[in-house]
C-alpha cells in the first residue's frame, strides 16, 4: 500500500467554504501519511449494539477481524 498515489485531490470535492478544506489542509501538513482510506457501510448495520462496534472498531481492545 506504500506505493498508492494519490488521484484526485479530495478538496476538489467540497464546497470552497466547507470545514472539510481546513480538515484536509491540516491532515496533509501535519500528519501526511499516505493515501487515505475510506469504508462504507451498508444501511442496517447496529452500532448500538457491543457487538456491531466491535465488528468496525480500529483502537486497542478491537477485535481481530475488525473492518479497520
């Protein structure tokens, strides 16, 4: 995955007053680290149950086979 390049620039697709520009300006000075990476999830998933956070949880405790 180190060697993906980036296509389009993400803040062509905002509004030019949008806060997401500012959000995008800030990952890419200060955090820069590669391509991002974006997951959608269909209609329907539980996230109010332990077990639906579980399934797309990206932090310590996660399970193993988490989407992130």
């Amino acid at each position: 995955m180190h060697n993906v390049e980036i296509g389009l620039d993400q803040s062509l697709s905002m509004p030019d007053d949008s806060y997401v520009i500012d959000y995008f300006s800030h990952i890419s000075k200060y955090l820069h680290a590669g391509p991002p990476v974006y997951f959608v999830l269909e209609e329907g998933h539980n996230y109010t149950s332990l077990e639906g956070q579980n399934m797309v949880c990206g932090g310590t405790g996660c399970n193993n086979d988490s989407l992130v």
